[in-house]
C-alpha cells in the first residue's frame, strides 16, 4: 500500500460501516414500526417511510459529487456522516412518524454523500492492479454494517424497541468524525488536478458527445441495482417472515445476507482486478437473479440460508463493482460528479425498490412473486453491464 493507505482503507471502511448500518437497520426495524400502536403504520406507510431516506441519498448525492470534485473528498466525506448520525438521533427520538421521516430524510441525504465522495478517494489513492481489491475492502463496510445492524436487532430491539436500533447508529460519528479530521488526507492525485483548470460544466461533460452513452449506461445499470438493493434489504425480513419464517428467524436471514456481502467484498474484486470488471459485474448480477429464482421455490432451510448468502455475495457486490468501475472510467476533475450523478439518478432505483416490494407484497400475492420481482431487475442489470465501457488503465 502507498504511505497513509492503511489509514484511510480503514477510516473510509468505518464510515462505510455507518452507512451500511443505516442501510439495514431500517428493514430490521420494518416489524417493530408496524408495532408501534400510536402510530398505526401499514405496509404502505413503511414503504414510503423507506422511500423517503432513499430520495434523500438522491439529493445527497447530486450535490456532494460536484462539492467532492470542487472542494475536496475529505470535507465532504465528513460532513456526510456528519449529518448521518444527526438524523439517526432525530430517528431515535422521533414523537411522530413525520419527524421520524425528517430524520431518515437527513440520513439519506449524509449517507448519499459519503458514497462519491469515498469512491473518488479510494480510487486515487490505490494502484491500478488493485483498485477493485481496495474498493472492495473499503465497501465491504457495508456488510459489516449490516451484520451489526442485523445482531443489534437480536440483541435489543425486543426490548428497546426501533428506538435503540437508531440510537445505537447515532453514537459512531462522535468518534469517527474526529478521527477523519486528524488523519484522513486528501488524495495526492486530487490535489494536484484542483491546481489545474477544471472542466467549466461537470454535468454538461457529462452528458456531452465524449461521455454520454457511458453515463447513459451507468445510470441505467445503477437504477435497476440500487433497486433491488433497497428493496431486498427493506422487505427481506418481511418476505421470510411471509415464506413461513418467524420474526426472529426473518432477522437472522438479514444478518446472512450481509454475512454474504461481506465474503462477497473481498472475493469479487480480487476476481475483478484478475478477469476483468465488466465480467465480475455481469457475473454478480446474474447470481443475484438466480438466487432470487432459486428462493421462490420454497427450499429448505438450509439450502434458503445458503442462497441469502449468495444473493449478498452477488447483487449486492455488484454495485460496489459498478461504483469503482464508474470511478475508473472517469478523470479526476469528473470523478466525484461522475459518481455523484450515476448514484444521485440511481437513487431514484432505491426509492422505487421500498415501494416496488409494497406492490410485491400487496395483499394476496403469492410469496413467490417477490422473489421473482426482484431477480428479474437483477437479470436487466446483468443484460446492460454487457454495454458498459472498460476501465481506464491509469486514472488521469
């Protein structure tokens, strides 16, 4: 690793960590808000509740590519968790669902931030013949998140409630943020393009002759991926629970499936780095797609554990393929906004994945249909990522 590597691997893994807590502990805490009486929250009401984070991450992450590119990853990064543990507070403490709202609106929007502006950085401080390696390790946090958010749900909530859930996500920013003010540096490469001209229209390059169709792509590919990301982590304990599972078991599937995306985060871009992106993208969606299929078959316990795992292994993976793919295929001057827009519009995805599973799990649907409706998502993907563009050999 290059000097100051192992620093930053480890502190962008801790915030991915964060956000990868907030991603799950909302499906983990789906069956306690729909117990909470004064409340009186349906399956429809949840839906959107999760919807709300989702287009938060969709402002969060327009608009922190462009500050990432202009003012830097490090003050960027921070200020997204930053934000994140303020709105996990707001969560814990919410009287009412609508100030519960408030709160996971400023989560999403923190957590969309963190993502560009962590990919961008990473990519600038890892060698070529290990830049998927290095996403991986760092994205991995996200598993680990969610793993962590999955035992917390075991371990507390029956008695704590969702409140605890969200109160235990509030406490990491008070150490972590500190700690990235101390010793998290911009990336070399970073400063040496903000000493040069930039491009005067981000967006416009973006969208202009030399980069439209990769952009196109990337979008397209990143919308059906973050959908079934966030539906699958906010309606899996719910739609195990509908297959015959208990509540406590429906958790542990979600601790699996994160188990899955964390073995998941070091096999998959170590398989990248050596074969190929493109192909290991291809390849994660189209498991995702058959362990979805796989599920709605009814199989036995085991074998449903097993293909848990697989589905985070796989669709889950393939995302953080995608995000170092998209940060490799892009100059430094545009590769936060590259990713800003390519997860700000693929957050759009994630706001349809919550209610897209409302709609799966309308009343009177056969369990199977959910499985089904989101393997064939996973299956478009893995058709679009055919298209996608290969990555620069050296950044620029």
């Amino acid at each position: 690793m290059r000097s100051g590597a192992p620093t930053v691997l480890g502190l962008c893994w801790a915030a991915l960590t964060l956000e990868g807590y907030d991603i799950v502990v909302y499906g983990a805490a789906v069956p306690y808000l729909l117990q909470v009486e004064p409340w009186g929250l349906s399956q429809v009401d949840v839906g959107l509740l999760g919807a709300v984070a989702l287009s938060g991450m969709l402002v969060g992450a327009l608009i922190a590519g462009i500050l990432a590119d202009r003012w830097g990853r490090q003050p960027t990064l921070i200020a997204g968790v930053v934000v994140v543990g303020g709105g996990m507070l707001v969560c814990a403490g919410a009287p009412t669902p609508m100030v519960f709202a408030v709160g996971r609106l400023l989560v999403g929007m923190g957590a969309g931030a963190m993502l560009p502006a962590t990919s961008a950085l990473i990519a600038e401080i890892a060698p070529s013949d290990r830049r998927n390696l290095y996403q991986g390790l760092v994205f991995g946090g996200i598993g680990a998140g969610g793993l962590l958010s999955a035992l917390a749900a075991l371990a507390l909530a029956e008695s704590g409630g969702f409140r605890i859930l969200f109160l235990v996500g509030a406490l990491p920013p008070i150490i972590l943020v500190p700690a990235m003010l101390r010793w998290l540096p911009e990336p070399a490469e970073f400063l040496r393009s903000a000493a040069m001209p930039a491009h005067p229209a981000r967006w416009r390059c973006l969208l202009g002759r030399g980069f439209v169709v990769r952009t196109g792509l990337f979008w397209a590919t990143t919308f059906l991926s973050l959908l079934v990301l966030f539906g699958a982590y906010t309606w899996l304990p719910v739609l195990m629970i509908r297959a015959g599972y208990s509540l406590g078991t429906s958790l542990v599937f979600l601790m699996v499936l994160n188990i899955g995306v964390v073995i998941g985060s070091v096999a998959a871009p170590w398989a990248a780095d050596r074969w190929g992106t493109r192909a290991m993208i291809l390849t994660a969606f189209g498991t995702g797609a058959v362990g979805f299929t796989l599920l709605a078959q009814h199989p036995p316990a085991i074998a449903a554990y097993v293909l848990v795992a697989v589905i985070g292994a796989g669709a889950v993976n393939a995302q953080f393929l995608l995000n170092g793919l998209i940060a490799a295929s892009h100059p430094t001057d545009l590769r936060a906004t590259a990713l800003g827009a390519a997860l700000g519009v693929g957050r759009l995805g994630g706001v349809v994945g919550p209610l897209y599973g409302t709609q799966l799990l309308a009343e009177g649907a056969a369990v199977a249909a959910g499985f089904y409706g989101f393997a064939l998502p996973s299956a478009l993907a893995g058709a679009l990522s055919l298209a996608l563009p290969k990555a620069r050999k050296e950044l620029t």
